[in-house]
C-alpha cells in the first residue's frame, strides 16, 4: 500500500507544522506579553503564517484540484508563486526597517 505523493506531502508537512506551533508555543510562553518584542514576535508570526498558507496551503490545494480546476494553471501557480514572493518581499522589508531603527537607536544613545 503506497500513499499518493500530494497526501504524502501533506502529511510531511503536517508533522514538520506541529513541530513548529510547538516551538511557537515555547516562544509565546518565553516572550512578555506586553512591549515592543511581543509587537514584533506577533508581526513575525503572522507573516510566517501568510507564507505557510502560499508556500502548504495554496501548493496542496492545486494539486489536489489538479485536475478538476477549470482555471488557468498560470493562473493559480501565479498566487501560489507569487504570495510567498510577495510574503517573503515583506518579512525581509519589515526585518530591515526594524534594524535600521534599532541602529539609529544605538547610535543616538552613544
């Protein structure tokens, strides 16, 4: 008895999940619950969230529906491809805003 490789894959990436809410848990549970750092730990876990639902949640939905989606496959490899893009563009924006402040930060306490 063998497993079809989409059921495969998302029982793959339903395991490696768990273990991620686990550690996301433990990060929750080492954070204050107030302040900037709990501000910034919630923005980060959303944005990894958007890009688990590109990267898992779009991906299994087209190839489950392979077959019977009667919509362009560019189509859907466009909002597949293009939200982690877009997601990934983002985090990485958001990772260096938050930088440069804390550099102007640190200099202007010298």
């Amino acid at each position: 008895m063998s497993i079809p490789p989409v059921w495969g894959g998302l029982i793959g990436f339903a395991i490696i999940g768990l273990l991620s809410a686990a550690l996301w848990c433990a990060g929750m549970a080492a954070s204050p619950k107030q302040g900037l750092e709990f501000k910034t730990y919630m923005l980060f876990s959303i944005y990894f969230g958007l890009l688990v639902f590109f990267g898992v949640g779009v991906d299994a939905v087209h190839g489950l529906l392979h077959a019977q989606l009667a919509v362009s496959e560019t189509l859907v490899t466009l909002v597949e491809d293009g939200g982690e893009l877009f997601i990934t563009c983002v985090f990485c924006i958001s990772a260096l805003g938050m930088w440069c402040r804390d550099k102007d930060r640190l200099i202007f306490e010298q």
